[in-house]
C-alpha cells in the first residue's frame, strides 16, 4: 500500500500521517488482525524521522507545505515502512508581504489596469484525482489554459498548463490567499511571469495531465 499525505502544512503533517494510516487500515483494525497501538508505532516511527528532515535538517516554518509519499506493507499484525520508496516535496512559504511588494512594481511597470487588460475569466471546473481544485481560465472569451490549485489554510498551491501562450506554471506557492479565483483574476500578469516557456505542444500535455 501507499501512504499519501496530500499537500499539507508543516504544522500538521504528523497528525496527517496518523489519521491516514489508521483510516487505510480501518478493516483490519476492526477485525482485529491488526492492533491499534501498532498503527501508532508505526505513524510515531515515520513522523519522528519526518521531523528529523523537515525541522531539524530543513529548518522548514511550519507554514510551510508538504507533500508526502511512502510505500508500506502490513506483515503479521505489524506495519512495515519501505522506506526507499519515500518521497517528500517541499514548497516554501512566499510572505503575503513580499507578493504585494512585487505585485505593486509590476502594476507600477505595467500601469494600474495591467492585470485586467486581457480581461481574463477564472471559472471552477471540478477536480482532479489528485484532489486539486481544476480552474479554467479565458481572456477575452477563449481558453487560454487550465490551473490546479490546492488550498491549505490560507497557503494556495498552483501549476498551470496554457498551450494558447505556450507556457505553463510548474508551481507557485502564494501566502494569504482565500478567494483563488480572484485572486487569479487580479494576478494574471504575476502567474504569467512565473511561467516557464515550453511551446504549444508540450502545454497541450501538461493540461491533460493537470485536468486527469
């Protein structure tokens, strides 16, 4: 079995782990072939080492996002981590601050009404497998591409994939945010600059694979 924590913030990846592992486990743990107290070893092993990497080796806020992935198998009544198949991603936290004072000189570079000039249009489409909200965003009527955002607390996490530019967005962790459609809307010209130039070609592949 797999073990996935979603994206999640550093302040409450432990108790994450925990509640995951004891609800992957709820069948046998109601049959009695598994015993609690060893689904709570098993959840204090892997989160004693994960703040090992995040807090005493990363010096991680804990604001800050996580994502984590662990293989796992169940042998006679005891929970066995594979720990070659562990994967942690890491996205810091951008201060509300530091995006206003970037935001501020692209408005003062581009004039006040920049952001809005290609009339863009966020709508929410449904979700992904992965759980992550799926925005389609038009300027002036047609599609320009797609956005998959994950919101935690008030942490947005976004990629974006928008084969009309050619462009897509591998990931943009933005502080402060609870509206993403709108703030989408109002920071457009600050989601285009953050992304990464591919051609139409490959954007068009990474939209189907943001879309699911």
């Amino acid at each position: 079995m797999e073990l996935r924590s979603g994206y999640i913030i550093v302040g409450a990846y432990a108790d994450k782990v925990r509640k995951t592992l004891f609800a992957q486990q709820r069948q046998k743990l109601r049959e009695g072939a598994l015993d609690p107290k060893e689904v709570a070893r098993a959840a204090g092993e892997l989160n004693k080492l994960l703040f090992e990497l995040l807090v005493g080796k990363l010096k991680l806020d804990k604001g800050d996002v996580v994502r984590i992935r662990v293989g796992y198998d169940v042998r006679d009544g005891r929970v066995e981590w594979d720990y070659a198949t562990l994967e942690v991603e890491v996205f810091r936290r951008v201060p509300g601050e530091d995006v206003e004072k970037v935001l501020r000189e692209l408005l003062k570079e581009g004039g006040e009404a920049a952001p809005r000039e290609g009339g863009i249009e966020v709508s929410r489409v449904g979700e992904n497998e992965f759980g992550e909200t799926i925005l389609e965003v038009r300027s002036r009527g047609e599609r320009v591409g797609y956005v998959a955002a994950t919101l935690v607390d008030d942490t947005v996490i976004l990629k974006g994939a928008f084969p009309a530019n050619g462009t897509i967005l591998k990931r943009l962790v933005v502080k402060g945010v609870r509206d993403v459609e709108a703030w989408l809307r109002d920071n457009w010209e600050s989601v285009l600059k953050e992304s990464e130039k591919v051609g139409e070609e490959e954007a068009k592949k990474a939209e189907r694979e943001i879309v699911g």
